[in-house]
C-alpha cells in the first residue's frame, strides 16, 4: 500500500484500515480488525493529503463516540468520503494517500488572542451558531492574525462580529 506504510502510528494505522475496509467493502472496520490503541473519548481530526495538497479533512472538536479509535474511525471515513470541498476518494488513490491524525485537547476558553500561538495551540472563534476551527502548526500560518483571520473566515465570522476564542493542543500522528 502507501510507502510509508509500515512507519505509520497506530492512530494513522487506524484511519488507513477504516479508509480502505469502507473504499473497498463499503462497510465500517470491526474493532477486532484494528490495532489496540488509548480507548479514552477525545476529538480528533482526520486529515488526508495526496501529492502534497489537501485532499480531505473532517473531525470533532469534542468526543462524540465512547473510545478514540471509534472516533478516529468515523472522522476517517467522513474525511475520505463527505467533505464537502472535495471529491469522495476512490479505492485506486489509496496508495498516494497520505494520512495524519490530531487528537485534541479539551478547548478552553481565553480572554485574548495574545494567548494564542499557532505553532502551539490550534483555534475555534464562536459567534453565535457560527464557529470557524484552525489546527494548530499548520505550514504557511505563521502568525496569530493569520490563524484568526482563517478561523474566523471558515466560520463566516466577520472580524467586526462579537466572537469567543477558545484554543486547544493537539497530539499530531503521521
């Protein structure tokens, strides 16, 4: 399969097997299928790369299954198949996929964007029902304006609007 293969995390190696199980038999992975890993709740995100640009990236902010492998699971076939700016994966892309896994911290909530460092914490700026979410350490954001001003715009959140700002840490697998 993907060079990198026998190098993955367990958590990747999660996402991988739920990906290629849904692509080619059209069902969910069994967990007796999958690699043992930490079964406490957590968000996650699944981020899928191919040729070095993004090709799909769905996750939850909050735990919304009972174990993180459940949740690295559902946020895999959601990424690979439902996110909306792009195209579903088809079963012949699997060998270029690239695929990491972000588990994340329980946000909390600051008082100031000068708590923020977008190397270190990943963001979410909530205006009403709206709310924009930006990982942390992502190439080409260099500053906390930038972080904002993307969270901000994928959330359609005018800079003018009232919003709270929460930051989260997160532990990146590849």
């Amino acid at each position: 399969m993907n060079q990198n293969k026998g190098n993955e995390s367990i958590p990747v190696s999660i996402a991988r097997k739920a990906i290629e199980v849904y692509l080619r038999d059209d069902k969910v992975v069994s967990p007796q299928e999958l690699p043992v890993f930490e079964n406490d709740p957590a968000g996650c995100f699944v981020s899928l790369h191919a040729h070095g640009v993004l090709r799909g990236c769905i996750g939850t902010i909050l735990p919304t299954k009972k174990t993180v492998t459940a949740e690295i699971v559902a946020n895999a076939i959601s990424a690979c198949s439902q996110d909306p700016r792009f195209d579903a994966v088809r079963a012949n892309e699997l060998d270029t996929v690239e695929i990491s896994v972000d588990i994340l911290s329980k946000p909390e909530t600051i008082e100031s964007p000068d708590d923020l460092d977008p190397k270190k914490y990943g963001v979410i700026i909530t205006s009403g029902v709206r709310r924009g979410l930006l990982l942390p350490d992502l190439e080409g954001v260099e500053s906390v304006y930038d972080q904002m001003a993307i969270a901000r715009r994928k959330g359609g959140i005018e800079s003018t609007d009232k919003y709270e700002i929460q930051r989260f840490t997160v532990t990146r697998y590849t």
